[in-house]
C-alpha cells in the first residue's frame, strides 16, 4: 500500500543499531523510548496538569516541525548529490570513496529518521487534536504529551548530531 509507514518505522529501530555487531542497541532503545516513557509515567504519577492552551501550542510547534523536517530532508538530497572530485592518487582515491560511502549510510540513516520525525510531528498533531475534543483525565493527557515531546526531542539530537557530522566533514575538505 502506498501509505504503509512500516518501512519507516522499521528502518529507523534498525537505525538504532551499535555499528561493533549491527544489532538494536539496546541502550538507544532505553533512551528514544523507556526515558520518555518514563518522563510521561512521572508526570502522571505526580497528577502534573498543563492545561488546555498547550495543545494548540503543541498543534502548531509540530506542524511548523513537519516542515522544517521535511525541507531538511531535501537539504540532505542536494549534499548527497553534489558532485564530488576525487584524487588523481589511487591510494588517496580508495581512502575518499570509503569515506563518500560512510558519509551515504549516515545520510541514510538522517533520511529514515528525518522521516520518522515526519510521521512522529504528524500523528502528534494528530493525537493532540484528538486529545483537545475528548475528556480524558488531564495526567493522562499530560503523560502522553511529556512522552511524545522527549521522545521527539531525543530523536532530534540524534537527527542533529548526525547531521553536523556529515556537514562537518564535507567543510573540513580542503579547497580545489
């Protein structure tokens, strides 16, 4: 189906994963997920209520989100694109093109996750708007908000380090 996202969501848990043995990090897990809902568990536990203006604060931060995220991403295609000179030198040519192929995984990787930080922006618009019109008790309503904006924060950071190290080095190349 054209509107399946399984295929995102699978790329980015397996994008999560410790680059010694390829599999699911198990700490990554702990961190993008457990954390956060622990973060919402607390502020249910603790009957924190923020009221009702945060959800049309919360509709608009991740609308404006989608599409930052969504221009990110075609940022990212024109730096994949771009075209690269290499090296007239065989030995310096081969140490280039593994680095050309490191930094097209990472990119790959920011794309899947960029993309899950897509559909995440949406379906919390989404559940904030369907959180807004029914009546559920206002610490469930602030659980659910404090899991999706850590969990969505965290993702960024990722997203950011990520991108500043592909960035960094396409800048640290010397000049032809």
């Amino acid at each position: 189906m054209k509107f399946n996202i399984l295929g995102v969501l699978k790329a980015h848990i397996k994008s999560l994963s410790d680059y010694r043995n390829q599999r699911v990090s198990t700490m990554d897990i702990l961190a993008f997920y457990f954390l956060p809902a622990l973060f919402g568990f607390s502020l249910f536990w603790f009957c924190v209520g923020l009221g009702d203006e945060v959800f049309g604060v919360s509709i608009s931060v991740f609308s404006i989100f989608s599409a930052l995220l969504f221009s990110a991403q075609v940022a990212m295609y024109g730096v994949f694109r771009a075209d690269r000179k290499f090296s007239q030198d065989p030995i310096t040519q081969a140490g280039e093109k593994d680095r050309l192929e490191e930094v097209r995984v990472l990119l790959r990787e920011i794309n899947t996750n960029i993309s899950y930080l897509i559909l995440v922006s949406f379906s919390s618009v989404t559940i904030f708007l369907a959180l807004y019109v029914l009546d559920l008790p206002e610490r469930l309503e602030s659980a659910i908000l404090g899991f999706l904006y850590l969990h969505f924060l965290l993702t960024l950071l990722m997203v950011i380090k990520r991108s500043h190290e592909v960035f960094d080095s396409e800048y640290a190349k010397p000049p032809d």
